[in-house]
C-alpha cells in the first residue's frame, strides 16, 4: 500500500516529534507514544488498516501547539488534518485517497457531537478510541494531577466544589475531570474493544477516587452521583479536549 512503510513512518515520526515538541506534557510525544500501542491493540481485535492507524495516531496531535499558541481559537484536529496531508504529500505519500483517509482519522479524534465530526471508517473509530483511552486508567489519572498542577488547582475538592466551578479554576481538580468528563467516556468509546479497556480503567479510577474520598475524609461518592451536580443540574462544562 504505501511505498517502504517502515521508512516513511520513521520520517512522519521525526515530523510528527519536532512540531509536538513545544507542547505541553499532556499532549506530547510520550502521549502519542501511547495512543499508537493502544491503537495497535486495539486493530488487532477489531482489525483495520494497521498502517493508516499507525500514521493517523503519529500525526494525531501536530496540530495542538497551535491551539495553545491562540487560546482554542484554533481546533487542532481541523489544523492536524491540514498538517496531515502535507506533511504525507512531502514525505512522498502520492495517493490522495490514501492521505485523505489519514486526515479523516486527525480530523475526527475530537469528536463532539457536531455534525460531520463522527469518526466514520473503522481506522478512525480506533484512533478516537485509542486516543479516549490514554485519558482513563492510571496514565489518565496522572496525566489530570498533573493538568490541574499545571492551572494551579487543589491536590482534591468536595463534589460540590469541583462540580460547581468553572473549568481552569483553583477547583479545576483531577477529581472535577473524572466527575465531569471521565466517568462518561467509556460508553462513548466507538469499538467494543475500546469499550472493554475503558471499562476496566474506569474501574480502576472510580477505587482510586474512593481510597481518596475516604483518605481525605470526604464522603463516599456513587458511580450514579457522577451525573449531576449537587443541584441536579446538567453537568459542568469539561475542559477543552
Ligand atoms: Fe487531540
Ligand atoms: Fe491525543
């Protein structure tokens, strides 16, 4: 399909590693790193093109230091997806359809329920999934504490502290991420083998926030209790993903 694969991966892997280099540590090579073995793992269950999903997951996140750079204006799946296709053409990739289909893949990893958005061939659902998947377990875990480090948020908060606060506030905690983004992704993962990791690493998150809920002396907080804030309102607004 593409012309020595194992070389033209390792030139797109240069690229890709040199734009993420100025991001930040959330979203950067070590986290695409990760996307890459989960999607690999993935593809072996539900198959797929592997070398699209090797070069999709690669390019995935190029266009994210941009979308830093301006504050969001930028959607960094759009730009990615533009990235993308360029960086594939330069590095000799001639089929369009080919790159087409890599873009798509970068294009619709952020999927949020807008129109045109859903990630639609099934190397696109994997990418998406694999890319959900880094934000859950103990690597999501680690990755929020170290977000909320980042905007200065509290080490933990009270339910009602992390779900009636704005989104990059001082309660903008690990604890607020899970209660308003985490906790729910695993039923929006698009593969059932993505579904199956995401349920054992929500899991594994919901006995981590128990033990500290109970260390911290807080009260005991149900799965259920994630939906609503203590008002019953919808829920809070999730950070940018
Ligand atoms: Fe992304
Ligand atoms: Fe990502």
């Amino acid at each position: 399909m593409f012309d020595d694969f194992p070389d033209l991966l390792a030139r797109v892997e240069r690229r890709a590693r040199d734009l993420l280099a100025t991001g930040p540590c959330c979203h950067d090579w070590d986290h695409t790193c990760r996307v890459r073995l989960l999607a690999q793992e993935i593809q072996r269950q539900e198959g797929g093109d592997l070398q699209v999903i090797e070069l999709a997951t690669v390019l995935h996140d190029i266009g994210r230091p941009q979308e830093i750079l301006d504050q969001g204006q930028t959607c960094h799946a759009q730009l990615g997806a533009v990235l993308a296709d360029k960086i594939l053409l330069e590095e000799g990739v001639a089929d369009s359809a080919l790159r087409r289909q890599i873009a798509e893949c970068v294009r619709t990893h952020r999927f949020r329920n807008r129109q045109g958005d859903t990630p639609a061939s099934l190397e696109a659902k994997i990418v998406y999934d694999a890319d959900k998947l880094d934000s859950m377990g103990a690597i999501g875990l680690a990755r929020s504490f170290h977000f909320a480090g980042r905007v200065g948020a509290r080490v933990h908060n009270l339910p009602a502290e992390a779900l009636n606060s704005p989104s990059y506030s001082k309660e903008d905690t690990a604890w607020r991420e899970f209660l308003v983004k985490q906790s729910h992704l695993a039923e929006r993962l698009l593969t059932a083998t993505g579904r199956r990791l995401a349920t054992d690493r929500l899991q594994y998150m919901w006995e981590f926030f128990s033990r500290l809920n109970q260390e911290c002396g807080y009260p005991a907080f149900e799965c259920g209790d994630a939906q609503t804030n203590e008002h019953g309102d919808a829920r809070a607004q999730s950070r940018a993903e």
